[in-house]
C-alpha cells in the first residue's frame, strides 16, 4: 500500500540524517494521483448512488497532471445541453471541461479554479463555473470559482484503486459546494483523452504521446 511506503521512506530517511543522504522528496500523498479517474459513485444529497445508465460510465472524469499541478475535469454533455450525472444521455461524445489547479498533502486537496487560455479544443468545451448560493441558503455556499477548495479523501473500503472525495467545488458533477460526496475509480489515461479537457486546461505533460 502507499501508505506503507511513505512510512518507510519517512523511517530510512531519519536513520540516516545525520549523513544527509535523504533528500527533501516533498509533501507525502494518500496515493498516486497521476492520470485518470472516472466517477464510479456519488451522493448529491440521496444518499450514495451508481451511474444509473451504461451510456453515463467513463463519461464523468478527472485527470491528474502532477508535472503542471492541475486537475482537469470533464462532464459528458448530450444532445439537449445536460450535463447533470444523473440527467444527461452522454449521446453526442461531447464534453464541458473545467480546469483547476491543485495541492496534494497527505489525505488533504486544495483545488483552485482557474479560466484557461484555450477554450475549446475538439470535443471539449470550457465552461463558465456557476457561482454558488448565498451562504445563507439552506442549499449550501461554499467557496467560489478561484478560491481555495478544500478536500478530504479516503479509501473507499469497497474497490481497489478507489477514493471517496468529501465534496467537489459547486456545480461540477451536480455538486452543492458543501455535502456532496463522490467517489473515484483509476482508469488508463486513454480514458481522458477523447474529452479534449487535458488541451483546453494544458494538463498534457502527462498524456500519451500522439501517434
């Protein structure tokens, strides 16, 4: 496990301060974020659900690039403008992207919004980030686009290679900004290619080389 190696790393490293043959390798993380992930399961308020429709699998999805320090993200949009993971029909192959940057330290993520230079790139669209509610609106508040976001992730017990997010910045993937939960799967990095979001956010140091 991850965790295991980080402790360790942390161990040899102090056996052998006195030498100074560790160096500084950076904050430790939970686990590998690097490459795509695919929303598996989520909880907007009634309780923890599935993609309810094959056609919504893979269709919802993060991709990491370390290297940049952003997060790309990418929401199937059907034929009627949905977007909503338990609304849209994914039956045009299109995508809205939302671009952020990000800070990993331990079980903790810092994303912070950002408006990309390129908007729209072959399937991928970006979209405006939707302001959210006043605070003191029983539907939430939490941070707006371009303020810090704060996210606490764990293993979900269920899967492997699967983590549990403690919220996602308002509106993307249907989120309120306060009490949403989701859930993600690794994919192969392929998974994230077709969106065109990885262009759009310039998350590409980490993509698979064009053929």
């Amino acid at each position: 496990m991850p965790t295991h190696q980080y402790i360790l790393t942390g161990a040899l490293c102090a056996l052998v301060a006195a030498t100074g043959a560790c160096k500084d390798e950076g904050p430790t993380k939970l686990f590998e974020e690097k490459g795509a992930w695919s929303l598996d399961k989520f909880d907007i308020g009634e309780g923890i659900e599935n993609l309810d429709l094959q056609e919504r699998e893979d269709q919802f999805l993060i991709y990491f690039d370390p290297e940049t320090e952003i997060v790309a993200a990418a929401s199937c949009i059907d034929s009627m403008g949905n977007m909503e993971i338990s609304e849209s029909l994914c039956d045009v192959q299109e995508f809205t992207c939302r671009c952020f940057h990000y800070t990993f330290e331990d079980d903790q993520m810092s994303w912070v919004e950002f408006t990309p230079e390129l908007k729209a790139s072959g399937a991928g669209t970006w979209v405006m980030p939707p302001d959210p509610p006043d605070p003191a609106d029983e539907d939430g508040g939490g941070p707006k686009p371009g303020e810090a976001f704060g996210i606490t992730l764990e293993a979900y017990p269920e899967s492997n290679n699967t983590w549990r997010y403690s919220g996602l910045p308002f509106g993307l993937f249907s989120s309120n900004g306060v009490s949403s939960r989701y859930v993600f799967q690794v994919r192969g990095e392929t998974a994230f290619t077709a969106t065109g979001c990885l262009e759009i956010c310039g998350a590409t140091t980490a993509a698979p080389p064009e053929m």
